[in-house]
C-alpha cells in the first residue's frame, strides 16, 4: 500500500484531532498528567484544526498522509514563531502519526513533504519543538537530521508541572529533500 501526502481539506479536522489524541494519550503516558490526557477532547480539538486549515496561508500549511483513503497522520509547518531565530527560518509546529500506523513510513513521508515545502517557500533551516523526556519523539526526529540547538522552555499544559521542552534544528537545501528517516 502506497502512502499519499497531500494537503489537508477542512473535512479532514475529524481524522486530524483523533490522531492528535490517541498520539498525546499513547506517546505522553507518563509524561503528561494521566488528567490532562483523559480530559482531551476530540471535538474541541476538530473545530480548532477546521479553523487552522481553512485559514491556510503562506505562513502555516497542514499536509495529511493517507492509504486507501484513510488518515494516518499529519503535519504542520510554516515560519518559525521563534523571536530569537534568525530570518528565513521555517518551523515543524507539529508532526502526528496513529499509533496503530507507527513504523509504516507515513511519519517519515510526512517529515520528507514539510521539509521539501520549506526548501520551496526559501526557508534556509528549520525548528521543531518536542518534549525533552520524549524518546520516541527525539529518536524519529534525529533520524532525519535534526539537533538540539540549545533552546529550551518549559510548556504549561494542564494539571501537570510545566514540562521542559527543547528545541531541534536542522540546515534545509535542496538535497535534504526526501532523505529517509527509517522510523516513525
């Protein structure tokens, strides 16, 4: 089975908001509060994602990755929101693959896609953010050549502590386009 990458449609914020659920209550168990995690909501979620891709625009694109018409996952990229980066920087500002689909490819065809779209819109480098104590996270992305740059913050994020995150970042040309990431 072939897996499509192709621009996400307001009709696709359902599949979108059930994947970033199941991927925060599979992936974040144990890092984010068991409450937080019970307490998100698919639907609240589904009304902010038909917002986000209906607006669109040159400064944040959402892509999603399918097989036989269903969502596996998706991605979400554009300008970096970063104050303290440099111009022509682009961002990953998100990145979610079901968990029932992890290993199949479609994390790595999604990267390879926000990659090439960043490379197009003239972006020299990008950023991506990710939970520091996020293994499988930091394992995917350093497999497609993205380093820790120094940044950190620490992100609010319900009844939990504040949660520290780092930010990654690697140099975009035209030759990273399509470099394999071997796992999602």
């Amino acid at each position: 089975m072939r897996t499509v990458v192709r621009e996400a449609q307001v009709e696709d914020a359902e599949d979108v908001a059930r994947i970033s659920v199941a991927v925060w209550r599979s992936a974040y168990a144990g890092i984010v509060d068991d409450a937080v995690l019970a307490g998100l909501d698919t639907e609240q979620r589904a009304a902010a994602w038909r917002t986000w891709i209906a607006q669109g625009g040159p400064d944040g694109r959402t892509l999603v990755a399918e097989r036989d018409g269903v969502v596996l996952g998706f991605v979400n990229y554009g300008r970096s929101d970063d104050a303290d980066v440099e111009a022509g920087t682009g961002q990953v500002r998100a990145i979610y693959v079901d968990p029932a689909v992890r290993g199949t490819g479609a994390g790595a065809a999604l990267m390879n896609e926000a990659v090439a779209g960043l490379v197009r819109a003239g972006y020299g480098q990008a950023v991506l953010w990710v939970f520091a104590s996020n293994d499988l996270g930091r394992t995917f992305y350093a497999k497609g050549g993205w380093e820790p740059d120094g940044a950190t913050k620490e992100e609010e994020n319900g009844a939990s502590p504040p949660l520290a995150e780092m930010r990654l970042r690697r140099g975009l040309d035209a030759r990273g386009i399509g470099t394999p990431t071997s796992t999602d």
